[in-house]
C-alpha cells in the first residue's frame, strides 16, 4: 500500500492507493469523520463511472480524481473517498479540495518516477 499522510484543522487526511496489477484501487479519507461518500472508476480512454450516498457531496472530487489519475497513469482507478469536517466553510472545502489533489499530484508524480515499485511506501505532509 501507499499512504500519503496530512492534517487540516488538527484531524487527519489520507490518501491509500492499493496496486492491482497495474491498476489501483485508491482510498481519501479523513476529518472528523472517515466515511464513504462517493465512489468512482475511471477506466482509460472511457467512460467513468461514479455513484454516491444520499446526503455527500463527494461524488464531483471522486471522479475528477479517477479522471486525472487514469489518463495521467494510463490504467483503470477506483477512488473512494469520504471526508466530514463539523460546521465546515465553503473556504475550507475549498482549501480541502486543494489538498487532496496536491496529494494525487504527489501520488502521479511518485509513480511515474518509480518511486514505490508496489511496495509500501508512506509520506507524511502536515498543512494546519
């Protein structure tokens, strides 16, 4: 597995990629409350699927995650993601959203490098 650590407002985000073969099953999670919100899957070159729970508003990060992971990797992804932060701002979603893709960012970035070879791997980023 690979694990990319950070914190907002003192409470945990994470972001797990689990390799399949050359695919990846990928986990965001974090908050008050870890959950699942909304799943996507994004095969390359086709149509992604997403499907969400009643009441989160996750599904729009979870397919843009398995959107740009796919094309960026040239391989399916599955992104489940679920983050609840109490008496949250648009501001702080905002600041969230940016978060989570700086750490697909660093996920695309070490895996075209090479840097994990499928083996756990685990950085910690911490943003107050």
């Amino acid at each position: 597995m690979i694990h990319y650590n950070t914190q907002f407002l003192d409470k945990p985000i994470t972001f797990i990629a689990v390799p399949h073969g050359k695919d990846y099953a990928i986990s965001v999670m974090g908050g008050d409350e870890s959950h699942i919100g909304a799943i996507a899957v994004c095969i390359p070159g086709s149509v992604s699927s997403v499907i969400s729970v009643p009441g989160h508003k996750e599904e729009a990060l979870a397919l843009q995650l398995a959107s740009s992971i796919s094309h960026a990797l040239n391989c399916v992804i599955s992104v489940s993601i679920g983050i609840h932060f109490d008496d949250i701002t648009a501001s702080q979603i905002n600041d969230i959203i940016q978060i989570v893709t700086t750490l697909k960012d660093g996920f695309i970035d070490d895996s075209r490098k090479g840097t994990f070879s499928h083996q756990d791997f685990s950085v910690n980023l911490f943003k107050t």
